[in-house]
C-alpha cells in the first residue's frame, strides 16, 4: 500500500515547487491510472458519445493534435509530457511527426521505454534544451498549469519554434468570479498553479504571440468525469484501496464534487489555446 503523509502533501501543493510536483505525481499518479484505466494523465474530452475515460482522454489528443496541425509538421516538442502517452497516441496518428517528450520528472520518461520517432529529455520547462528556430510545434497538454514562471516557459517556446510555428496549450484555469473563498477544497487538492484565463492570454500576446484560435471547454471536461467517477464510485473504490489508505479516495472524492460545482458556477474552466508568432 502507498503510505501518504497528508502533511507532505499539504505543503507539496502549497509550495508547488518543480521538486513538489514531481513528489506529487510519483505519489498520486497511480490514482489517476487506477480510475481510468490508461496512462494518460488528462482529464479528457467527454462528447456526446463518450462513456468511459479512456476514450475521452483520446478524444482531447485527438482535438489538441488537430488544432496544432500536427499533419504539417516534422519536429514536435510535448512539454510536461508525463507517462509519455499522448505523444505515443500522436506518433501513431501522425507517421511523420518526430517528438521530443520534455519532463523534468525522470521516473515518467523512463515509463515508456524505447519507442519509434519518440525522444525522452529530462528537462525544466522554462530552459529547454533546443536551438533557436529549431522546431515547428510546442505542445503543453494539461501541463502548462504546474510550468512557474509560466513567461518563461512562453518565452523559451517563441524562442525554439520557427517562424511558421505554432504553440498549443491545454489547461484548466479559474474564471474571473474565482477566489480563495470560493475553490473551497480545491485550492488545496488542485495540485499546481491557479492560472486565471486572462493572466495567461495576457502572458502569450506579451510574449509576442497572436491567439488564432481559443475554446473553453470546461463543461465537457470537468462535470462528465465528476458524473463518470461517482457512476462508478463503489467499483473505483474497491481498486484504489488496495493501493492506498481509505482517507485519499475520500479527499478525490471531495475534490471532484467540488470540480464539479466550481465548473457549473463558472469559477473554473478549460481553455484551449492555438498560437502563433
């Protein structure tokens, strides 16, 4: 069983320093894993004919892959690029495509093992180890939200991406009506930065990119896996006890109602960001 320190992970998010997030994910990522079923760690893109988590978390790759026009790329740079899944989902669908996967945690990158057209970097986000003008995508899928400062990390991707290049962020964020007040459970289990929507399209027009397309899309990412988890609460349960203490899936629990009634006050959302230079 993973014996979590609830104290190490109060100050874990409360710092949320690059060794914090790293401590973070070691230690609840299985969680993540045991409730879906796969290894991407995303929340997903739940449609219409969308039942079960896997298939949404596809269906955000997919949408993401599509929006970054990953057709008409060769070199692709996947930051925060966690168990190295979506790139291996993106390395399938795009033949030609070449992927580095950016993590500063090194036990992710070396889940996967060797894979075909995949490159694994043990690297921070905000210095990435590229030459200037080098590459034609930079993608940050449900990542940028833990990247601090998140200039830099906006900085360094203008920096590698070529003059027809296009950066490509997905992330959740909070709405204008946020407070401290108001996340409730959620300013503690929300294990990275609270980014506001504006700050970060802000962040990218000042750091001399143009937005070209941007959807919110948190009534289908946060409400449809709050309903899916609960659906299958009991069954979910039973599997995450075998792997840790009774007091974590009630702490998940509560932390997804409270996702759920943030989303439906519009307090949090998730946005999608196409940009270019």
């Amino acid at each position: 069983m993973n014996l979590i320190n609830p104290l190490d992970v109060f100050f874990w998010t409360v710092r949320k320093n690059e060794k914090d997030v790293i401590n973070l994910y070691n230690s609840l990522s299985p969680i993540m894993q045991i409730a879906t079923g796969g290894s991407m760690l995303n929340f997903g893109y739940w449609m219409e004919n969308t039942f079960e988590p896997v298939s949404a978390q596809e269906n955000l790759c997919s949408y993401f892959g599509k929006l970054a026009e990953l057709e008409h790329a060769t070199t692709a740079v996947d930051v925060g690029s966690g168990l190295s899944a979506p790139a291996i989902f993106w390395r399938n669908n795009y033949e030609k495509l070449n992927l580095f996967c950016i993590n500063i945690n090194y036990d992710q990158l070396s889940f996967s093992g060797h894979q075909k057209n995949l490159e694994f970097l043990n690297s921070t986000s905000t210095k990435l180890p590229f030459s200037d003008r080098s590459v034609d995508r930079v993608l940050a899928l449900e990542s940028s939200q833990h990247f601090k400062p998140l200039q830099d990390f906006i900085s360094e991707s203008k920096r590698i991406l070529k003059s027809n290049g296009i950066l490509t962020l997905a992330l959740p964020v909070t709405l204008p009506s946020a407070s401290f007040v108001k996340l409730g459970i959620l300013k503690f289990t929300w294990s990275s930065e609270h980014y506001g929507l504006e700050h970060v399209k802000e962040l990218v027009s000042s750091s001399g990119f143009k937005i070209h397309d941007e959807k919110l899309i948190g009534e289908n990412v946060y409400v449809p896996l709050a309903n899916y988890y609960v659906g299958h609460r009991e069954e979910l349960k039973k599997l995450i006890l075998k792997k840790y203490p009774k007091y974590v899936e009630k702490i998940l629990y509560e932390s997804i109602l409270k996702m759920k009634k943030a989303s439906e006050q519009k307090i949090i959302d998730y946005v999608v960001l196409k940009c270019k230079i």
